[in-house]
C-alpha cells in the first residue's frame, strides 16, 4: 500500500530531504548530499539528529574510487528516502536507501549495487562518516557547556568506528552489518569528493568489498547511531540494529500502512489528494518519544529543536481528523506532566519544551486558553469521558488562570478574546461530559464581546481557506488549498508551508492544521461530537468535481466513510457509513437522520 504514496524526484534535487524517526532524524539534500544549512545554528542545522544531540553532518560513499556527489534521481516514501545514481561509464545502478526505525537514535543505510555487466567483479566501497557531535544549547552557549573537537577510533574487535565530544560525554558509533568486514580504516583530513562541512568534527572512513555476479544485484547494510552517554551504550546500540534492524523497519512499515489507512481521501484533484494524505506522514517525522515516557511534536524542523513552541495548539488539532485522536490525548497528558513537574503556577503550561523532556518557555493566557480549547476538540473526535475527568483539574485551572487575569473575564485581551471564548465553550462541554454543572462557565461566556468572523486584508492562504469553507465558498476554498499544496517542500507534498514559517524552517507542524481542517470541515462536511454521537454533517462537492471520498476517519468508538458523487449541477449524492451504532446525522438544513451503519442523502451544494 504504501508504495502508492512514493515520489519520484528528477529535478531541483538541491530541496532538503527529511528522514524522521519518534528518536532521530537526518536532513540533508534531495541530491544526496548534505550541504551546511539553517540559520539556529549558522549552518550546522542539517545532518543526523538524535533527540537534543547532533551525531554529524552527514555520511559520504565512494564505490572503485568514484565518489557518489550527486543523485540521478531521489524516491521518497513514507518509511525511507532513496537515492539512484546512474554510473554508466562504470557499468553499476546505485541505490543507497536510508530509515530510522520507531525509538532508535539512529539512521539504517542499505546500499544496493547492480552490476550492468556481463562478467562478474569486485566492488570497493568507502563510507565515510563527518562527525559534528553538538547540542544548539551548547553551540549557542546558551547551557554554560563548551563545545570540544571530536576525537574517533576505530574498533577491531567490534568493526566499527566510534567519536566522541572531547569536552561531553556525547558519543557516536558507525559500521556495517554482520558479514561485512572492515579492509581498512583512516581518519582523512577531508572527505574525499565532498570537503569538510564546517565544524568541529571528524572524517572516518571503512573500506568494504563486495562481489557481484554478472548482471546480478547485491548490496550491504550500514548504520551510524549517536547521542549516547558513554561508549559502552553505543556498542549496545549498534549490536541491537546489527541484530535487528530488518524486523524494527518492518514494525515501522506496518504501522505507517495503518497510519495511511486512516482517514485516507480521494478526490479528483491528484496534488490535493497527495497533500492531505501526506500530511499524516509529515505529522509523524514531527513527532517525538520523550527519553522520560511521554508524547509530543516538534514546532520544527530543523531549526528549533523543541517540543509544543509556536502555535502548539494548532498543530496537535491538525492530528484529529487524521485519526490521531489518541496521540493528541496522549500528547495533552504528556504537557500536564511536563508543567507540573516543572512547578509552573496552577493553570500556567508549558509553551517550549525541550526534546529532553525540559521546559524551556512558560506559557501565558493565550496557551492555557488554547490548552482548554484542544481539550474539547479532541472530545469531539473521541468522546473519551475517561479522558475528560484526567483532564478536568487542569482545564479547571487553567480556567481559573484565565478569570484571574482577566478581572473575571470583564478585562479580556482584544488578541485573546477569540481564543478565551473557546476556553470556556470547551470548558462548558467538558463539564457537561462528565456531569458537571457548566452555569457559571455559560454566564461568563455571556460577558464576553461578540466575535466577528471577517476576512482580513492580505490574509495569509491557511486562513483565506478556512474563512471561505465557513461561508460555503467551496470553489475559493479549495483555489486557495490547490496554492498551498503547490507551495509545500519539493518533493514532500505533504509539508505544507505558511506564512509564519521562519526562514531556514522546512517543515512547521502548525502549518498543516491551515490545509487539513478546511478539507475535513468544509469539503468532506465532518463536524463530529462524539460525546453525544451526533454528526453534524455539511460536505461541499466542487463546481466540476464528480465526487470524493474519506474512509476509516476515527470517531468515538467507530470508524466513518462518507463519499460524494454528484447527480446535478447543484446537488450530490452523499453515503455515510459508520462502524459504531447509536449515531445521528444532523444536516444544514436542520433534518435529522439516524446513522444505523449506512445512511444516503442527496444534498444541494
């Protein structure tokens, strides 16, 4: 399944290629190589990433000699990236595939040969790896820690080679799989074809040998692993993917096709359809497996290495109509205990947290007010009552914050009037859910000014899509959608830009929330609430579209499927099927339907 989401890329190979794990990621360039990029740490945001810890700018292969510099032709999916390099005068296909299996604070490279000759032969294979062991924190001197040179061996007895900070205890490992020994060894002073990437690191190279048949394919496997606190757990890290790398990637596949599956649409307009889907992908490289337990997003990639940060809220809601109900509840625990733990005044939450598991930045009224927000919404899509009482003490105090700084909601903040609102509409509901008393909640609400739902001037694509799927202007909507999904990253339909994003920033995990809530609100008509299991249902069909369709969106306890297929001009005929019983339908026009497993209505767009 998975194999219909590849993208093939030919051209402006010089694009950044993203590789992500819940424990690493690599950042590099379409073509292969890995320039010196970003702007947090001037170019030194690229390369191997493991939690807060650089391992190293990049690996480098050379095959008889000849130095792999540029890529043909870059294959991304969503377990791994892949390279192909054409080496006609040489008789060889080259395709060098790199993954980072769930957990694992490292990188897999399969390198696969093909011998395009009628004659068998040897091949010599150098891989060189660029040490940068670093932390932002240290690089900046923001933490009183001083970076050191690296300093690397290599390992006989283990095959491999290992560096260190010569100031940290930051270690990192290299080498090949079981089976492929080590001809030889050096530490060259630049890596040969590319040069030195900036920095304090070190070049170590392992020669291989490889026999090919003729006309025949073989390959080898190697990993480069960092981040770990002494050399002993480095060894451990590398006899563990040595060992089992090939079942932790199948794990990763199999749970990416249950990713894909979920919510997976289909519309008429290919780039919109490869977007939306994408979007799950581009959601999971940005999430994260705290070292102490626990589950959050990145804000960035790769230039802010924190967890929540800018617009937090917005990017947790984008994971709902996606299937990630649980991730986002999981995520909301997780930033109630990383506060607490802190010791953050009642009702204050984490705003930027680091990939430790530190907190970085308290947030203010507008991130209470938001926590309370998202609470609700991811309700809606889960109606986990069980959930809503965990939370209900927190909602309550961030309640409570907000009352205080707000002069009991009489002295409100034009730039969070909006966001206090939702507060205490989400407030309300919870309460409701777990059969509390929501009077007072309502009352306040009450004194609350009205909020006025204009468009405003040169408003950015995101909110331009969203402003007009709440008018019904489906046809702007979806002009709007079809221009961000033009402008994501090259080759990476999915990461959808905005206009916030920072320079140097690839990938912001706020930005999808902008294209996937437009498409599930206002084209698909999906506006659920779980908590009483009532559908209110108001789906568009675009002027020249035949109709669309979503399978598998998690609601409660049940999965929904709605297709369109249009009948007239003006009308569609919509099929809504839902796994869990006891659902309701409830349409614009105000009729109410029950939803006992499958329900067609014809609607007027």
């Amino acid at each position: 399944m998975l194999h219909t989401y590849r993208v093939y890329r030919y051209d402006h190979l010089e694009a950044p290629a993203v590789t992500a794990g819940s424990a690493a990621v690599l950042i590099g360039a379409q073509n292969g190589l890995f320039p010196d990029m970003g702007l947090a740490v001037p170019g030194e945001m690229g390369g191997l990433w493991a939690g807060e810890k650089k391992v190293c700018d990049g690996f480098f292969l050379a095959v008889d000699d000849v130095p792999l510099t540029a890529a043909d032709a870059c294959e991304q999916d969503p377990v791994q990236t892949a390279f192909h390099y054409r080496m006609q005068k040489e008789g060889l296909h080259i395709v060098r595939r790199q993954a980072i299996p769930d957990g694992v604070s490292g990188v897999v490279i399969d390198l696969e040969i093909e011998n395009l000759k009628n004659a068998p032969r040897m091949v010599e294979i150098s891989f060189t790896v660029r040490t940068d062991i670093l932390t932002v924190a240290a690089a900046s001197g923001e933490d009183g820690l001083e970076l050191g040179r690296d300093v690397g061996e290599y390992d006989e007895a283990t095959q491999a080679f290992y560096a260190r900070d010569s100031r940290n205890p930051w270690h990192a490992v290299w080498g090949a799989g079981v089976g492929c020994r080590v001809l030889q060894s050096d530490l060259p002073a630049s890596v040969y074809g590319f040069g030195n990437t900036q920095g304090k690191g070190i070049n170590g190279r392992l020669f291989y040998r490889l026999r090919l048949a003729a006309g025949a394919r073989s390959g080898m496997r190697l990993f480069v692993a960092g981040g770990y606190g002494s050399r002993t757990k480095a060894e451990d890290a590398l006899f563990e993917l040595r060992e089992h790398a090939s079942e932790m990637i199948a794990r990763k596949t199999e749970r990416l096709k249950r990713l894909m599956s979920e919510s997976n649409a289909a519309m008429p307009d290919e780039l919109l359809t490869r977007c939306f889907n994408w979007t799950k992908i581009t959601g999971d490289w940005l999430t994260r497996e705290l070292p102490q337990g626990g589950l959050a997003m990145c804000s960035d990639l790769p230039e802010h290495p924190s967890l929540y940060g800018e617009g937090w809220a917005r990017a947790m809601s984008a994971r709902l109509p996606l299937g990630g109900g649980e991730r986002v509840q999981r995520m909301l625990s997780t930033l109630v205990e990383l506060s607490e733990r802190a010791q953050l005044a009642p009702g204050r939450l984490a705003r930027s947290v680091s990939l430790g598991g530190r907190v970085l930045q308290a947030g203010g009224p507008r991130e209470s007010a938001l926590f309370v927000w998202l609470v609700h919404r991811t309700l809606l899509y889960t109606g986990d009552r069980a959930f809503a009482k965990r939370m209900l003490p927190a909602t309550g105090l961030c309640i409570s914050y907000l009352r205080r700084a707000t002069r009991n909601f009489e002295d409100v903040r034009q730039d969070i009037a909006d966001v206090v609102a939702l507060a205490l509409e989400g407030q309300a509901y919870i309460l409701r859910l777990t059969g509390a008393d929501d009077g007072g909640i309502r009352e306040a609400l009450l004194r609350l000014p009205a909020q006025a739902d204009e468009l405003p001037e040169n408003a950015p694509l995101e909110v331009a899509a969203s402003w007009h799927g709440r008018q019904g202007h489906v046809e702007q909507m979806v002009g709007c959608l079809s221009q961000m999904a033009r402008e994501s990253l090259n080759g990476v339909p999915g990461a959808v830009r905005a206009r916030d994003m920072e320079a140097g920033v690839l990938l912001a995990s706020r930005a999808a929330a902008g294209f996937v809530w437009p498409v599930a609100q206002s084209l698909f008509g999906i506006q659920p609430d779980a908590g009483s299991k009532t559908l209110t249902f108001a789906p568009h069909t675009p002027i020249g579209w035949d109709g669309w369709s979503i399978e598998r969106v998690a609601l409660g306890g049940g999965e929904l499927s709605v297709s369109s297929e249009r009948v007239s001009p003006s009308s569609a005929r919509y099929t809504v099927k839902m796994t869990e019983p006891g659902w309701r339908v409830v349409c614009q026009d105000g009729s109410e339907h029950e939803l006992a497993g499958e329900l067609t209505l014809v609607l007027g767009d």
